[in-house]
C-alpha cells in the first residue's frame, strides 16, 4: 500500500537526517573550550564555521544535481559514514587553524550530500497536495536532530571535555548508515506501485541547470534561503556562546538553554507545513512572510531582556525559533519540491539550499567579527537585516502555488494521508 510506504520512508528519511546534525552543530557546544584552551579570537572560530558553510554550498549546487541522477540510496549513505570519519578525527585537533579549517571543510562536504537527495526522495513519494505535510514533518527533522546534537554534546562536554562533542555522537551515525542502506527505496515503483505523478521527459545535467537558474521563483526562494540563515545559524552557532558570556551560564546550562531555538523550530516547521495546505491551499508564500514578520520583532527585543527575567528571554528565542524554521522548511523542502517536481527536486534543492549557506557562511565569520570589535547588539542587527531580506523577498511570490500533475487512478486502501 502507497499509504504504508509513505509513512516508512517518511520515517526513515526523518530518522537518518536527524542523524547529520548530530556531526554538524555539536561544534556549537564545544567553542567556548576550544576558545579558551587555544586561546583562539571568535573571529578565528567564525572562519572555522564559515569552513563548513561555504563547502556546504558548494556540496549543495553539485549534489543537487547528482541527486537527480543517481538518486539519495547512495550520496546519502556516503555522507553519513563520511562526516562520522571527520567528527572522529577533529576531535583529536590541536591547536592548528588551518587544520581545523580543513576538516571542517570536509564535513562539509560530506554533510551536503544529506539534504537535497532527501528531498528528492521525499517529492517521489508525496504528491503537490501533500508535500506541504511532509516537508513539515521531515524538517523537523533538523529541528529535533539539532536538539538532541546540543543535548548530547552539552552532556559529555560538561563531564569529559569539548572533544567528545566530535566522538560521542559517531556510533550513532553508524547506525543510522546501515538502517538507511537497508530501509530506504528511491520511488513508489520500485516497490510495485503507480508512480505519485505524471513523470516528463527525463532531463539531463544541461537541461536542469538551465530550467533552474532561469526560475525566477527558485531564485526568490534561493536568496530569501540566504538571508534567513544569516538568523537560523546566527542562533545556532551562538547562542551558546551567548548564554555563557553574557549571563554567565555554565556551559552545560548554556547548551540546554540553546536547545530551546531548535525545539520551539520543529514545531514551528510542522504548523507552516500543514498551515500552507490547510488554509492557504498549499500556497507557502504567505504563512512565511507572516512568521518572518514577527521574527524580525522577535530578534530586535531578545537582547534587551535583563538577567533577571532569563525566563523570559528564553520565551522570546522559542518564539524566533518558531518563526524561523516555519519558513525555513517551507524555502528548502516544500518550495523546491513544488519549484522543481519529481524529475528535479534535488536541483531545485540543492541550489536553493547551496545559496542559504552562503548566508550561512557570512554570519559564521562576520558574527564572529562583530562580536569580536563591536558587541553583542550589532550581531543581532546583522541577523536582523538577514529576516528582512527574507520577508521581502518571499512577499513577492505571495500568490505562487504549484499546478499538481496527478498520476494516473489507482485503487489504494485506507486514508492517503500522512
């Protein structure tokens, strides 16, 4: 039954790229030790950052296209048994920059080969008026996977040091290699059923580069993705750093604090994917540009909560957590799946994503840089600007909503939805 195989590939999809982030932002957690026994600048960490950002991007634009090709089964499976090798060896660095850089370079690329395919594989099995329904679910999958990343690394750093942030984490992605290789199937014909929708003409690496860089929408999305992941990695690879200085939070408390950003995310990721079909019938331009709106309000009153009401703060970052992953999956799952329809899903993805982490990228080195000369307060304006570019330029799609091609009538038991 299509229904059944939905729900296994959902979960294995979600299961697996929760996997990724456990080797991607337990980095967060461990800069505080590593500042202080290197004695390194935040300027110097953001570039160890932005390492990773910009191979990402890259990763991203080329995986893209290879996940059209040859489909996740196998780019999937090599990221993960790749980032668990360079966790495992970071975590014996010592104080060399330029080695750092290059390691984290190489988790980079590794970590690029989990999104896109992702998608694909995800647009093979959920038709137009699904998708916005199962990219929620699958992006709270960063969400949780963040969550449980920052949650293990605050552990062991706290009790064993900064570098089993790197080591504790690779058994699981082993795991999580071998389930996906055994669990996962590329599309619902190759289990004997009809496919979701009308497939076209196959396409070639020269044709879909060239029907995606003229999209006017993919481009939208593409430098809105930019501009709000100057916020989502501004928090992200931060806010631990935040907790520690500015209210002087052990490490461990730090991290727990931090998780909050991701955990209010994942919830947020699943309101805007079932919002946009719901009520907005699977248009995903206006409950972003709505979330981006009270995002930008969100991150222009969190710093200016005293220590005494933490409580409070904490509330204003679940908030801007909400509001940033609602949109945030909806721009790198939903959106590209509609953009770019079963034949280039991953295209659409990976470039759009691709663009995301240059934004992404910026904020690693150029946070690191204002907190360095300026402060805090000029940060969180630099993350500022990023929401408003965001809000803009999806406000200029508002109207878009993707045309379903529908595959041919088959008879399927029970409630097709997810």
């Amino acid at each position: 039954m299509l229904k059944d195989w939905q729900k296994k590939i959902l979960f294995t999809t979600w299961i697996t790229y929760a996997g990724f982030y456990l080797t991607r932002v337990n980095i967060s957690v461990a800069i505080p030790g590593m500042i202080q026994e290197f004695g390194i600048t935040k300027t110097e960490m953001g570039i160890v950052l932005s390492a990773l950002f910009f191979a990402y991007a890259a990763g991203q634009f080329i995986n893209g296209q290879l996940g059209d090709k040859f489909g996740a089964k196998k780019l999937v499976a090599i990221g993960l048994l790749g980032t668990a090798i360079i966790n495992v060896i970071f975590g014996f660095t010592g104080n060399f920059l330029a080695g750092m850089i290059l390691l984290w370079t190489l988790n980079g690329l590794f970590q690029a080969m989990g999104w896109a395919p992702t998608v694909k594989l995800v647009a093979n099995w959920f038709p137009v008026d699904e998708r916005g329904r199962a990219a929620g679910i699958l992006g709270s999958s960063y969400q949780i996977g963040n969550v449980l990343s920052v949650a293990l690394a605050g552990v062991v750093v706290g009790v064993l040091g900064w570098r089993w942030a790197f080591w504790a984490p690779v058994a699981i992605t082993i795991f999580l290699f071998i389930y996906w290789l055994l669990r996962i199937k590329e599309k619902a014909e190759d289990v004997g059923l009809e496919p979701v929708e009308v497939a076209t003409k196959a396409t070639g690496f020269r044709s879909t580069i060239r029907s995606v860089l003229t999209n006017r929408y993919i481009w939208l999305v593409a430098l809105g993705l930019f501009g709000l992941n100057i916020v989502r990695y501004g928090f992200l690879d931060w806010a631990p750093t935040y907790f520690f200085e500015v209210q002087n939070a052990h490490i461990t408390t730090a991290a727990y604090k931090s998780i909050i950003f991701p955990l209010a995310g994942s919830l947020g990721a699943l309101s805007a994917g079932w919002l946009s079909d719901r009520f907005f019938q699977s248009r995903r331009a206006p409950i972003s540009v709505i979330l981006l709106v009270i995002l930008i309000a969100g991150i222009l009153i969190f710093p200016q909560w005293p220590d005494h009401l933490w409580w409070a703060g904490l509330i204003n970052l679940a908030v801007i957590g909400f509001a940033t992953y609602g949109p945030h999956v909806l721009m790198v799952a939903a959106l590209p799946m509609d953009l770019g329809t079963k034949e280039m899903a991953a295209s659409a993805t990976g470039f759009i994503d691709g663009w995301g982490y240059i934004g992404a990228a910026l904020t690693g080195v150029g946070t690191g840089y204002l907190l360095d000369n300026y402060g805090w307060n000029y940060a969180f304006y630099f993350w500022v600007i990023g929401a408003i570019i965001a809000a803009l330029l999806i406000a200029s799609m508002w109207n878009y909503k993707a045309s379903p091609r529908l595959a041919p009538a088959v008879s399927i038991e029970g409630d097709p939805d997810i």
